[in-house]
C-alpha cells in the first residue's frame, strides 16, 4: 500500500513540477523583461492618460528583436556583427563570453544546421565506445589517396555546448549512419543524453 501511495506520488511530481517550473519561468522572464522596458512608458501613460498596458516591456522588447533582425539583414548586415564583436572584444570578460553564446544562438536557430548532412555513429574515444557525429563532407582527395580509404569528414560535438568538439576523417566502412533528423540530434546532445529522439516525439504526441 505504502509502494503504490508513494509511486502515485512521484509520478504526480514528475507530471506537475516540470510544468510549474516551466510556468514559473515563463512569469519570471516576463517580470523582468516587463519591468525593464515597461516600467517608465506605463507610468508615463498612467501619469497622462490613466491606463497603463500590461505586457507592455514584453511587446516592446520583441518589437526590438524584430526590429533590428529587419536592419542587420537588409540595411547593416554582417557589418553589424563584426562592429558588435570587434566592440566587446575590447572588454576582457565579454570577449570570451560573446562569442560562445553567439555561436550557441547560431546553432539552435540556423535553418542550415551548419550544413550537416547526415547523423552517423562512430566509434571515439575507443574501439567499442560509440559517439554521436555529423557527417560535414567526404574526405578529401590527398588523404584519401595516400592511405588508401575513402572517409567522411566527421563532426563529434561536445556537451552540452554543440559548437565546439571534435573533427576526424572516418573510414567509411566503419561509419554506421542512423535514421534521426539533425534536430533531433541536437536535442539529444544538448541534452547530455537526457532527452533521446523517441521521447521528444512522445512528448509531442501528448
């Protein structure tokens, strides 16, 4: 009886406190984001008009983001990015921190994928010890040619952060491709091993 009352209970926590977490988070960052930018035009508006508009920081600092994605692709464009970095490169903190969330953003959000093409198992850092990798392009001509193999340019990413690992030219017979998509993978390594392809879909499902 005690078992089952106490299974109950950790199936009811693993069901509500993802959930309030995920909620509490949501309402933090909408707090903070609505207190930053809408803090002083809602006083202003109370002070003149006597209303104020909830969310009004929220709408604001996506009408930000909108905004400037419409200049750094049609007016500044890369231009932009390379002011930003040589500007932060000047700070000794931000020059290292800058460019890792930079790439990190860049890779969650690229529609390329960083041009990957497929998801492929290889065995690193040992024999029987398998690592998930991305296959970049084939081997080039001169490595092929004076081993005698043809490879795969392998990509291993590391965890948790996928913009930095590990690049091998893999013998193609010693390549086991898989059938997952590239997010799919992602989600995977970003995850370390936590969230695998086949939970994602049933968590969709649900």
């Amino acid at each position: 009886m005690i078992a089952q009352i106490r299974k109950y209970f950790i199936a009811g926590l693993l069901t509500i406190l993802p959930l309030a977490l995920s909620v509490y988070i949501l309402l933090v960052l909408f707090k903070i984001v609505d207190g930053i930018l809408g803090r002083y035009l809602n006083v202003y508006l109370k002070n003149s008009l006597g209303f104020y508009i909830p969310g009004l920081g929220l709408i604001l600092f996506l009408a930000i983001i909108f905004l400037s994605g419409v200049l750094s692709i049609h007016f500044f464009g890369a231009r932009l990015h390379l002011f930003l970095g040589r500007a932060l490169a000047r700070f000794p903190l931000l020059r290292y921190i800058y460019p890792s969330v930079k790439k990190v953003f860049e890779f969650v959000f690229s529609d390329t994928r960083l041009g990957f093409k497929k998801v492929v198992l290889v065995q690193y850092p040992s024999k029987g010890i398998w690592s998930l990798g991305f296959i970049a392009n084939d081997g080039f001509a001169e490595a092929e040619e004076k081993t005698g193999k043809k490879f795969y340019n392998i990509y291993v990413p590391s965890v948790p952060n996928p913009t930095t690992g590990f690049f091998f030219f893999v013998p193609k017979e010693e390549v086991i491709m898989l059938d997952i998509g590239i997010k799919e993978a992602m989600r995977l390594v970003m995850s370390g091993g936590l969230l695998n392809p086949s939970d994602f879909i049933k968590e969709v499902k649900v």
